[in-house]
C-alpha cells in the first residue's frame, strides 16, 4: 500500500508504544527522558544570603561611621543581631543577619575610625538574594516528557534529588543482507560494495539516545533473513535497507511476512525513497528503508527519528522547521514531494550543488533539508523555506558577532 507522508507519519504515532520506566542516579541521567513530574523540595536560596562580598548594614545609617566588629562566612551558622550604628561584615553566599535591610559591596566603602564609612544612596534589599526567589517549594521543577540535559540535571541537584524515574532508551537493531555488500572491516572484490547504510543507521540512532546492536549481515537467502530477524526481535525498533523495491529479490518481505508481520505501509510517495515500508511484529516495529545510501538517510531523519521519538517518551517527538530563504534560485522536477538536502546558515539554505539517491558524500555535507511541494517546479531567490536540521551544533568555520 503506497501512502502519503502525512499518513506514515500518522501510522508512526499511532503504533508507537513508549518505553517502560527505570530508576536511575541522576548523574547516568544525561539525555534520558523524564517519566515523572519533579517538585520542589525546598526553597532556592534555602535562606536570604548576601549577592557580594560586603558589609550588612541598616539603611537608617546611610552615608555614616558604622563600627565593625564580626565577620559572618559562607556556611557560618551565625545567630548575629544588627544594631544600628554597626556593620556586619559579610561574604557572598553567608546567611544574611537578623536586623540586616541591605548589603553595601565592599569596594563602595570607606575606611574610618573602628569601621567603614557608608554611601548615602542605601536601598531596602540590596544585593541581597531573597529565600525562595529562584525556587520555591513544591513549585513544578521538570515535566514529565522533558529530556534531561546538563542543566535540568543542575535542577535536580539543587533539590537534592539523587534518584529519577527515566523513560528506558529505544533499542534499535540492523542487520545488513545482499551478497554484493561487505562491511567496512571486510575485503571487497571489483565486484562488490562497501555497506554505509548499516555504519550510518547505527551512528545516527546512538546520536539519537538509542541504544543499537548489529545483529550482522545476512546472505540472500530465505533462511539467513529469517535467522536475523528472530535474533533482532526482542529490539523496540528494526532498521533494515535495500531488498524492498521492484527488481530487488523478493526475500526480505517473505522473510518478515513468515513471522506474521502486520504492513502498514510499503511505499510513500516521496522523492528519493518511495520504496520505504513500515510494519511490525509484536511489539517490534520494522522499518525498512532504501538501499541507495543518501535516500536511505533522509528517510531515515524523517521516519526512522520520528519512530526514535515516539518511543522516547519526550513531549517533543515531532519534528520542527526552521523559517529561512532560498539563498539562490533551484530548479527540481515536480510530481512528488522531494527531500532536498542543503547547509542552513542561520538566514538562509543553499540546496547540495549535486546530489543523488545513490550517493554518500552529500548529507555528510549537508546539516539540514527542506520538503518540497509535489506542484513546485522552482525555488526562486529570497522564497520562504522551512528548513528540517539534521545536525545542529549550530558553529560557524569563521568567528561572527555574537551581539
């Protein structure tokens, strides 16, 4: 059954079965998603506490000699009172004393008889950072769904949360089959490929936060197929390419059709990679993609990433677009919709110079592709493009602005 890609993708989500829940330390935590909501267990700061290195003072005692007498640290559990005509002097992070109204830095006194001189121009709380202005207890701290990064991580630690609940990583498997591939670690003869589809699907999906097994390569045969599919069943995901289009032989789909496998789609219409399938097996979802290496890759951040984050459980698994303009005039064949691949600068999208289904230089040059209307013949100059990212460590080769 040929489809649309609006409705594979809706096949995606609706056989898409999210992954069950562990517990882990929040430092193995990093990149995981969050199965539960997260709360506050106190307030941040825990206390009021001085924003500088300084002196507590009282604004009543603006612009005079006040005497200085104690010295209250970070960490110091003082019980210090503040009188007026009295200075406390106090460091950054140190609990601010009862009778304190504000914290004059140090570097805006002045030395006098058994203390320091005050600046005129006091104000009430002045550097002084207020219990509970960051975080307040048992406000929402994480939603379930949000994927943990380095500084949601710093949430947690700031609560002492030592133990979250996490959805499990997606376990991805591939194996190769055609008796004219070899893998990269093998010989080949004038005769034979080398397989990038299998190196490129296992990198991109550990990149995705999956866990990946090869599982190896088949031969073209019956037997061999249906040997690898049972070792990859226990995966949430099977990733395979080639052997699905007109003239390939037919083994791959009779071997998966021998485990009863449900089809929901063989083909889309989409330019490169109409021969692209979606079924599933249990609870094992099959995608099998096209053998030409740079259709195999675009299809796979389309379908294959969706399926990834489906099965995440993050609140963010559809894909989103980048508003840009064409940075020159390109020219394509109307009748399906194309994934053209291309480099996003931050303003605007240059399609590749040159690229085809079977090609494998192209993406790796690439850090983004647009999807183009089937009725589009032409893409002019400045015209409004939504622009998919693939890799964005969003650098530049040359030092810009920042500001």
């Amino acid at each position: 059954m040929s489809v649309t890609i609006l409705q594979a993708l809706d096949f995606i989500y609706k056989n898409t079965k999210i992954k069950a829940i562990q517990l882990l330390p929040i430092e193995q935590a990093l990149g995981f998603i969050l199965a539960e909501d997260i709360y506050a267990t106190h307030n941040l700061p825990p206390f009021d506490n001085s924003a500088m290195d300084g002196y507590a003072v009282k604004i009543a005692d603006a612009g005079k000699c006040v005497k200085v007498k104690h010295t209250i640290f970070a960490g110091d559990d003082s019980s210090e009172l503040l009188l007026s005509g009295y200075a406390i002097k106090i460091m950054t992070g140190a609990r601010i004393p009862k009778g304190c109204e504000c914290i004059v830095p140090q570097e805006e006194t002045k030395e006098c008889e058994d203390g320091v001189t005050l600046p005129t121009n006091l104000s009430l709380s002045k550097h002084i950072r207020l219990c509970g202005e960051d975080i307040t207890k048992e406000s929402l701290l994480l939603q379930k769904g949000q994927r943990l990064q380095a500084h949601q991580i710093t949430l947690l630690a700031s609560q002492g949360i030592s133990h979250i609940k996490v959805h499990k990583k997606p376990r991805v498997a591939l194996f190769a089959s055609g008796n004219e591939l070899k893998m990269h670690f093998e010989q080949v003869e004038s005769h034979q490929l080398y397989n990038t589809n299998t190196p490129t699907l296992f990198a991109r999906a550990e990149e995705l936060g999956c866990e990946v097994e090869f599982i190896g390569t088949a031969q073209d045969t019956l037997e061999d197929l249906k040997m690898h599919i049972a070792n990859a069943l226990e995966s949430d995901l099977i990733v395979t390419s080639g052997g699905a289009s007109v003239g390939d032989a037919d083994f791959t789909k009779e071997a998966f059709s021998s485990f009863d496998m449900n089809v929901f789609f063989d083909k889309i219409e989409i330019k490169p990679g109409k021969p692209t399938a979606l079924g599933k097996i249990g609870d094992t979802l099959i995608l099998n993609l096209p053998g030409n290496p740079l259709a195999c890759a675009l299809n796979f951040e389309l379908f294959g990433q969706s399926i990834i984050l489906a099965l995440s459980g993050t609140n963010e698994k559809y894909l989103n677009t980048i508003d840009a303009k064409m940075k020159s005039e390109y020219k394509l064949k109307k009748g399906r919709i194309s994934l053209v691949p291309g480099t996003f600068d931050g303003s605007s999208f240059e399609p590749c110079k040159k690229f085809a289904p079977g090609m494998v230089s192209p993406l790796a040059l690439s850090n983004s592709y647009i999807m183009v209307d089937a009725s589009i013949e032409v893409l002019k100059k400045d015209e409004k493009v939504k622009v998919v990212p693939i890799r964005f460590s969003f650098t530049t080769d040359k030092q810009k602005s920042l500001l």
